[in-house]
C-alpha cells in the first residue's frame, strides 16, 4: 500500500520529526513524559488501524470491520469491550479502570458514500462508486483509542487512577450515533469528555456548531388520468410544492443564523399520471436549539398548511436532531497548554508538494499544510456552520474537542482531497498529533480536581439549568440500507 503513496524513506524522516514532539520533552512532568513515551511505541499500530480503516471506507452503520477492529484492539490492549450497545452493531464502549474520575474519549470511523480516492494528488477513486474517507474518520478512531491507551497505561501502573472510557461512535455523517447513545444514558457518569477532528489547523476548539433537525414530509394525494379525469386525482405533488414555496417564503422573516435546505425523494413516477404520494427530506439549522425549534414548529405548520390547500393527507417523519456544540472554555484553555507544549507539526518537502498539488488539483491557490498552534480564539455569537452529533454530548458533560490538520487550508472538504491526504502521511501526522494532545490533557484531567472542577462549574453556568432533551424518535435506531 506504501508503494503507492509517499516512499518509505519520506516517513522515516517525517516520523523522525514526530519523535521531536515536544520543545522541551526534559521539562515535562513525569505522567506527561510516560503518555507520550506510550502514544510514540503505539506510532506504527495507530497507522496501521487508521490505513485499514481507510481502505475499509464503510459508510454509516456498516462499519463492520472497522468498529471490529478498533474493538478487538482494545480488548487486545486489556480493555473491557461492550459490542453492539445502543442497537447498533458497530457501536461499542471500551474501558478500563475503576472509580472516579470517569473521562471518556470519542472515536468515530463512517465514511462517506462516493468519494473513493487513492492516496493521490489527482482524482482516481480506489473502487469506482465506493465511499471514502472525506472526513477523516479513519484518523479520528485510531487516534482517540491511541490516546487512551496512554491513559490506561499509566492506569495500570498505578501512576493514574480512575477510569478511561473509549467510546466506539458509528454513522456520525448520517443518523449520529452518538444521538442514540445519549439517548439512552451511556455518557451520563463522565465527568468530562474529549475528542478531536480531522481540520486544516492545529486548535483547542472554542467555536459552537449548528443544531439542527433532520425530518421528512409524506404527502398522500389520489391516483387519476392526468389527461381524462384529472379533477378525480389529488396531487401530491401539489402539496409538496405549495411546502417548499412557503418555505421558501419563511426565509425572509427567519433570523440569518437560519439554515433550511431540503432535497425531494419522491415526486410522481410520469407525466400523464396525477401523483398520489410525493415525499420531500429536509434539515432545519440554527445555531441555538430554542432558534431552531422555533423555526421547525412554523415549518410544521407549513406543511399542514400544504396539505390542506391540495386536499391530500400528510405525515411529518422526524429522523433526528442534534444540539449546538456547548463550548467550554475552560477545558479549551487546558487542551491549548498542552499543544503549545507539543509545538507544531513539521512537514517534510514531500508532504508540502503533496498538499500543494492536491490544492491545484480542487482549484484554489497552491500553499501547502500549516502545523502552527493557533492562539486560543474568541468565541463567536454564531458558527459559520454545519453540525455534529457530539452537540448532545457537550449537553450531557463538559466536552473538549481538538482539531488537528489532515488537509491543507482551503481544499474542499468532504471530497477525495481529504480522503487522498487521510491515506498518507499527512494524515497520520494529524492523527498521532492528536493523539499525544488528548492524552496530556487526560493526564491534567487525572491528576487535577480543581482543574474538572472548573470545567464542570462553566459547564453548569452555561448549560443554565437545561437538561438534555433527545430530539430523536421512539424506537431503535435504523437499519443500514441495503446496497
């Protein structure tokens, strides 16, 4: 597989350069010093998990060898494994240790559906239609386990005590796995938790995310002659136009932080025949759950409205729904102490190329990878976008998230330009800096009460006294669809 992606000898030297993780390793103390020794023995195993998953490249909930990978490492590692939690097969938790603090890491590995791509700067899928990793979910597994192998093995050796809990989270590009796992308590005894994403830059996140609603609308009309007896039919097809025109109308009397986007599934099978069924799938965004709640009950109304004006009946099918990202700033400011310590990532000339010709390749201008530590940024109002399944989680437990670069700055995002990098080793140096970042900042977290103690009091004043609240159906999770 190396053969076709950068040579042996580029990775030597690039790990070379990984070993130099620190800017002052001989000032570190001794936990820190010992999690790091252990992140660096792992360097060829985490690559290893992280390159199968990557050739794996299993979309949402079948995950099958990758989530039976990362689960049979940690057994192997002397983890307690729990498989299949939550009704969902790749789901898993893996812990070891007892008592408190309990801190849980998130790991996920779903790939998307189309962008199979070899570790290439030109686009060339690996299996034509396959999916692939755009978003750097085979890094994100295998780097969140990597880092609490750390913790367990300073757990084991009594330098640590407590217990450190990984969390196997299937689907988050489709259903959110993490959705049914808080829905059904499995984070409610953390005392925090943290993950990381693959990004374009080296950062302690302080930035919020959307939340959102997914849900779709079935329209039931009457079959008739689209040219014989017409006025014998009920169309569908009407309602879902008049739904999306007042949607389309709401948009000038919706806040800017709004966001609705809504494809149709269903529209009638031929001209000449009136539509009896039409069904339109869509998500609401805003980035506070009260805003989009807010925007959701009128979008509701809407659709009772379209139905009524076609004469059909119509049934609104909630699918799932996430919160906003609850940032805590605190923890942020803790994870940052730790990756100024790291230093930044350096990349070899190799690797600059690399990311230069895959941003000639997407059209946008030619500049390679930056591994700098940006300084801890100001927390804007509102996101710029998108949404994640672990908004729940941060509502449940003080959650710290760390991003780490997989891509250069401006390639476009879930797209073969990611999965390319995800499968070399720009990658991997994303992958083991997040790593050797989440597992200092567990040792802090370990070791320092005052520390959880802070974070859990910004985590309570934030939260003002709201509870989470699932906004996901009744019943099991769904079954994977059948290729």
């Amino acid at each position: 597989m190396f053969s076709k992606r950068i040579p042996v000898s580029t990775l030597i030297f690039c790990f070379f350069h990984i070993a130099a993780f620190c800017q002052d390793q001989s000032a570190l103390p001794a936990n820190k010093k010992a999690a790091l020794e252990v992140v660096q023995r792992q360097e060829q195993a985490l690559i290893q998990l992280s390159d199968q998953i990557w050739s794996f490249a299993e979309p949402a909930l079948k995950e099958y060898q990758s989530s039976k990978l990362l689960a049979d490492y940690a057994e192997n590692q002397g983890f307690k494994v729990e498989r299949g939690v939550s009704g969902m097969p790749t789901a898993f938790i893996a812990t070891y240790g007892s008592g408190r603090p309990v801190i849980g890491i998130l790991g996920e590995y779903d790939a998307l559906p189309g962008i199979s791509q070899k570790a290439s700067t030109t686009k060339e899928p690996l299996k034509e239609g396959a999916a692939g990793h755009g978003c750097g979910h085979n890094l994100f597994g295998a780097g969140s386990l990597g880092a609490a192998i750390a913790i367990k093995e300073l757990l084991r050796e009594g330098k640590l005590t407590g217990t450190i809990r990984f969390y196997g989270t299937p689907a988050e590009e489709a259903v959110g796995g993490k959705l049914y796992m808080a829905r059904d308590g499995l984070f409610n005894d953390l005392d925090v938790c943290l993950d990381w994403h693959p990004d374009t830059e080296v950062d302690a996140l302080t930035q919020s995310t959307q939340a959102m609603v997914d849900f779709r609308v079935e329209f039931s009309g009457k079959a008739a002659h689209a040219a014989y007896d017409p006025w014998n039919g009920r169309s569908a097809l009407d309602a879902l136009e008049f739904f999306t025109h007042g949607v389309n109308n709401l948009r000038e009397h919706v806040r800017p932080t709004v966001r609705m986007h809504y494809v149709f599934t269903s529209a009638g099978d031929v001209p000449n025949v009136v539509p009896e069924k039409a069904v339109v799938w869509m998500w609401v965004r805003d980035s506070k759950r009260s805003g989009m709640d807010e925007v959701f009950a009128r979008v509701k109304k809407i659709a009772e409205g379209a139905a009524l004006m076609a004469d059909v009946s119509y049934t609104l099918h909630l699918n799932n729904g996430s919160y906003e990202l609850l940032v805590n700033r605190t923890g942020a400011k803790a994870l940052h102490k730790n990756l100024e310590l790291l230093g930044p990532i350096i990349y070899t000339a190799e690797e600059q190329d690399f990311a230069k010709k895959i941003k000639l390749a997407t059209g946008v201008p030619a500049t390679g990878m930056d591994g700098s530590v940006k300084p801890l940024k100001d927390t804007r109002p509102d996101p710029d976008g998108g949404s994640t399944d672990v908004g729940d989680v941060s509502w449940i437990v003080p959650e710290i998230t760390l991003l780490t670069p997989s891509a250069p700055p401006k390639a476009p995002w879930h797209s073969w330009a990611v999965v390319a990098c995800g499968g070399m080793s720009i990658g991997h140096k994303s992958m083991l800096h997040a790593a050797k970042g989440l597992a200092l900042t567990m040792v802090d977290l370990f070791e320092n009460e005052t520390l959880r103690a802070d974070i859990r009091k910004e985590f309570d004043e934030r939260r003002n006294g709201h509870k989470h609240q699932s906004l996901l159906p009744d019943g099991p999770p769904p079954a994977p669809e059948k290729p």
